[in-house]
C-alpha cells in the first residue's frame, strides 16, 4: 500500500530527494493527518509505528526499497490520507471506510491479488488503469465473434508520476527485498507482510 502514498507526494511536487529522519520508532499524533474532511479524529491516542527494518534518514527512494515504516508514517503526514486513498480507488482497491486509518499504508486493509494486481498493472501502463476483464472475446465453433468486451480504461494520474513510482520500485527489485524475486527483465515491485508474516 506504501506506493499510493509514494504517487501522491510525487504527484504533489515532493521532491524524490526528500530526506526524512525515521526513527526505529515514532509517535504520531491522530491530528497531523489529513483526512478529505479535515484532520483525522482517530481515537485521540495518536499512531505508534515502528520499524522492522531500521532507522536512519531516508529519501523516496531509499525509503521504499528499505520500506521503512516511520519513514511512510512521516510522508503519509505530508501528502495527507485523502489522495492516497482516493488514487488507491481510482487503481481498483478500495479501502473501507473503517479501514481508511493512518495504518493503511502498512497493509492494515482487506485486499486481494486481483485488485493489487490491476493497481499495480497502473504504475506500469504509465498511469492508465484499466478495469480487469477475465473474458475479452467469446467466439463461436467457427472463430466468428459473438460478443466483445471491450477495456474500460482511466488515466489516474500523469504519465511521468508512473514513472518515478516504477524508477523508485524498480530500486526495490534490484537491490532490496525484491532481489531475490527479481527475474532477467526490466522489473519494478514492492514487498510486503503484516506482523509475523501473516500475509506473506
């Protein structure tokens, strides 16, 4: 989920290069963030998000290919939770509304292969989202078609935040998590899990 909030701060003009000290383990308070109504509300006993990865400062990129989770805390309190989770639906994952909490963004939300398949597929179409369709053709004995479904196609953001998103994820394939998945073409991705590995 990291990535939506990555898209947004590049979307919005936050420089690649913006360092953010992220420490092992930080305390946020519900009010430094933004929700599309305003700040969040939360349950008045604020975020306490830790890393399992390590501290340090970190920049977009090696934030993401470290997928430190103080870092994206931070990022998440500068973009604000609104056009993160309103991209997210644009891709094709929508977060329930008793999801959309400061933790979203560490994988606290209920998705499937499908839709983060098809929000992936986005950052890869350079930005255009396309609904999945597992039928595209029905042909009769003769090879005479009886009924197209045709693509229904968005683009959800510009073309060139894709491409910063997949340069970035691209990182994490190459010399993070995601090396030991990388295969022998151009790759882009992004690891992830809940708390013991539940969704490994």
């Amino acid at each position: 989920f990291k990535p939506f909030v990555l898209a947004s701060a590049i979307n919005q003009g936050i420089p690649l290069s913006t360092s953010i000290n992220s420490p092992q383990q930080i305390h946020l308070d519900d009010a430094e963030f933004e929700t599309c109504d305003g700040p969040y509300a939360g349950d008045g006993e604020g975020w306490d998000v830790a890393n399992s990865t390590g501290a340090g400062t970190f920049d977009l990129y090696s934030g993401t290919q470290d997928s430190v989770n103080t870092f994206f805390a931070q990022l998440e309190t500068r973009t604000g939770m609104c056009e993160p989770l309103e991209l997210a639906k644009a891709m094709g994952v929508d977060v329930p509304i008793e999801q959309q909490v400061p933790s979203w963004i560490l994988g606290v939300s209920d998705s499937n292969p499908l839709e983060m398949a098809q929000a992936y597929a986005t950052f890869a179409a350079r930005g255009l989202h396309c609904d999945p369709r597992p039928v595209t053709q029905v042909l009769d004995a003769s090879g005479q078609t009886l009924k197209d479904f045709a693509s229904q196609c968005e683009q959800v953001m510009p073309g060139a935040t894709a491409d910063a998103v997949n340069d970035i994820l691209r990182g994490v394939m190459e010399g993070g998590f995601g090396a030991p998945l990388a295969i022998d073409k151009p790759s882009a991705g992004k690891t992830g899990t809940t708390n013991d590995g539940r969704s490994v």
